[in-house]
C-alpha cells in the first residue's frame, strides 16, 4: 500500500480532501503530511450547509496532530473559503480540526484524558508545547461542557470556598447535593454574597429556578447568608457539621495557644491530639491524650466538652435542640472565654444548627471532593490565573463531558 494511501485511511479523510505529500525527518523526529483537495472541488457553507459553493481564496495551515511513535507529527493544508449566495464569503470547517485551533481534534482529546490525571505544565514539557497554548484548548472545552448542563431538577446545593493561592484569590464553589449529581456546578471569583447572585443567574439561564431551590448548605460566613436570604429566598439553610465542628477546634486551639504559655512542656506538640477524635488516633497517641485528660488542664476541659458537642449530631430530631440547650449552658458556667464565644455563635445561627437534623444535608460532596480539588491546584500551577484553578474544579469535581466529540 503506497504511504499516501495509508495515511489517507489512517486520518479517516473524504474526498475531496486528499493527503498529496509527506516528510519524514528521522534525525529531527518528525513527520509532515500535507492534504489538499483537486481544483475545481465545491464546499458546502460553513453556516448554512449549501452545497456546492465555488472556492474563492485559500490560506495555508498547520495543526500538530498524534505523534507518529516518537515523532511529532504536523498537518498542512490549504483551507477554502467558500462564496455561499446567502452568506457571503466563509472560512470552510475542516473535519480533522476545530476552528482557530493549532491542535487536531485527536490531539486535543488525548490532552483533555491527559489534563485530568496530571498538571498542564508536565503535559506541555512532555508534548513539546506552551502550557499557554494547551490552557486555551482546555477552556475552550471545559466552558462549553460548563455552558451545556441543564439544571432544571436542581434542588439542594452546597456553597463552599476555596483558594488558589494561601491566604488570597478565593473562589466559591456550588454544588449539587443531590445523590444521583453529587457535582460542582458553578465557580465563581471571591467568596462574598455577590457569588450567591452570579450563581442564581447563572442556575436561571440553564433550565434551573432559584425558587426551586429547597435546601442550601454551607459555612456560617456572613456574606453567603446574606447572599441566600436575598436570591435564594425560598431555601432553608443548614449550616455545615463539619464547619461548625471545625470552629469548636479553633475555640480548643485558642484556649491551648493561651495554656501553653504556663504548661510548655506539659503540652509542647499537642496541637493535633486536641484537633482529631480519639477514633483517628494511632494507640500510641491514645495513650498520650488519655495521660493528659488527667491533668487539670483547661485545655483538656475544652477537648472534653467537644465530645460531647459531638453526640449532638448523633441525636434524633426531637431530643437535638434540648441537648444542644444543655450544652451551651455547661460550657457557659465554665471560665473558658473562647468556648462561650462559640456559644455565642450558635446561638446566632441557632436555626441553621439545627435545621441539619431536619435536613441531614451536608457539604460531605465538597469536603470529599476538596482532596480533588487540592490537586486541581497542583494541575493548574505554572501559569497563575484564578481561571486555570476554576477550569481545572470543574474537570475534577464537575463530571464534565469536556472533549472533543468524536465520530
């Protein structure tokens, strides 16, 4: 079988197109194939399907394509514009390429299988190409995927946040909580009430209705709330087990960092004995904490009371808020400062504490989800942007479809 024809069949071409050259270059470990199609050949309309519009300029074009084995692998070809009656003069669509691409569409699909399990930038080195040029390949993908779901059975959502670089460049995250979706649908810049807003909109131009909205879960930040309470209006909120349960850590840790001063030694690298439940423990650090809940520690007072906020969550709808009263009461007439300020919190988010056992809906998807997203991270470093990190959410944590469709 002469070269030509074999790599004729190997791209799948259709007349008129037709593979005319080839190059290849061993000691530069490439191979050219140049296709054009005979004179007096017709295409139809890019817009409206005419057939048999008449060629009237053509310009020269190069698309990298599969490797060839170890070699790069390069297609050039002469691309018409047609003269449709109704149209006017346009640029005919190849089917090998999408428009104002560089890549083929098999490269650009082995770079969208590849991006998911490994970081752009490895993937430029690896490939010979810009990391810059293979993000636009993935936005243009991952934007029409985000642009194409439908939304109209969406009921429960989750807000969560996020950032891209420690301590600034936060973005929100809104998902889906229902079993069957369980996926982030929505990405937006910042963290504060006016993503709320930009969610709704974007919930009403894809098939959803913010009124269809039943149940929101999320953090107790303020801004969020707000952003509930005004575009979201017919949805209960719950607030987070694991955000409500992350600020009783924070009030334990405060009281240690104030305890440590007067009992360096008693607690120098406790931090994360007091931070995690016993049944994350290893035995030897069991051991170390049951020593130390022998102490007349403050800190071990704290670490106590927070067990048994803990059984909160194990309780059923009727005898939840009673305990919860009981509770707040206990640590109250302790001189632990930092745990009566978390009182004080769930007393003003006392509703959305409590709405979990009605609910039993929670932010476990973004929490489950968040190691994904912490590698979505490392996939979008070496090229800072806010849009790399939320392009690369929504491949791990989205479910998309994002890819070229091929036959």
């Amino acid at each position: 079988m002469p070269d030509l024809d074999l790599f004729q069949r190997a791209l799948g071409l259709e007349l008129p197109w037709e593979v005319v050259e080839e190059k290849f270059d061993a000691e530069h470990k490439r191979l050219d194939l140049w296709i054009d199609f005979p004179k007096g050949s017709r295409f139809p309309c890019p817009e409206c399907g005419r057939a048999d519009c008449a060629v009237h300029d053509t310009e020269t074009q190069t698309w990298r394509h599969l490797d060839f084995f170890q070699h790069q692998a390069y297609l050039h070809a002469r691309v018409p514009r047609v003269e449709c009656p109704e149209h006017g003069v346009k640029r005919v669509k190849v089917p090998w390429a999408r428009p104002r691409s560089d890549f083929t569409l098999l490269f650009e699909a082995l770079l969208m299988a590849m991006v998911k399990e490994m970081p752009v930038a490895a993937i430029a080195k690896l490939v010979g190409e810009y990391d810059k040029k293979l993000w636009r390949v993935v936005h243009h993908y991952v934007d029409a995927a985000v642009e194409s779901q439908d939304l109209s059975d969406m009921q429960e959502v989750g807000i969560d946040d996020t950032s891209f670089r420690r301590g600034q460049s936060y973005v929100s995250v809104f998902a889906d909580l229902d079993l069957s979706e369980r996926r982030a649908v929505f990405v937006a810049d910042g963290r504060g009430q006016e993503t709320v807003e930009q969610f709704a909109g974007f919930l009403g131009s894809h098939g959803g209705r913010a009124q269809n909205i039943k149940e929101v879960c999320q953090d107790m930040a303020g801004p969020y709330l707000a952003g509930v309470r005004e575009h979201l209006g017919q949805a209960h909120v719950t607030f987070d087990r694991f955000h409500v349960k992350q600020k009783l850590s924070e009030s334990i840790d405060t009281v240690r960092r104030a305890e440590a001063k007067e009992q360096k030694e008693l607690l120098r690298n406790t931090r994360y004995l007091w931070l995690r439940r016993p049944q994350h423990l290893t035995v030897k650090q069991l051991d170390w904490l049951d020593q130390l809940l022998q102490q007349p520690l403050d800190t071990a007072r704290a670490y106590e009371h927070a067990l048994k906020f803990d059984h909160f969550y194990e309780l059923d709808c009727d005898s939840a808020e009673e305990y919860l009263r009981r509770w707040v009461a206990e640590v109250r007439a302790t001189e632990l400062e930092p745990l009566h300020e978390f009182a004080d919190t769930l007393e003003a988010h006392w509703d959305g504490v409590l709405r979990w056992h009605h609910s039993r809906v929670n932010n476990g998807l973004l929490e489950g989800l968040n190691s994904l997203i912490q590698a979505a991270k490392r996939r979008a470093r070496g090229y800072r942007s806010t849009r790399n990190y939320k392009a690369m959410i929504y491949l791990v944590a989205g479910k998309l479809d994002a890819g070229p469709q091929l036959a």
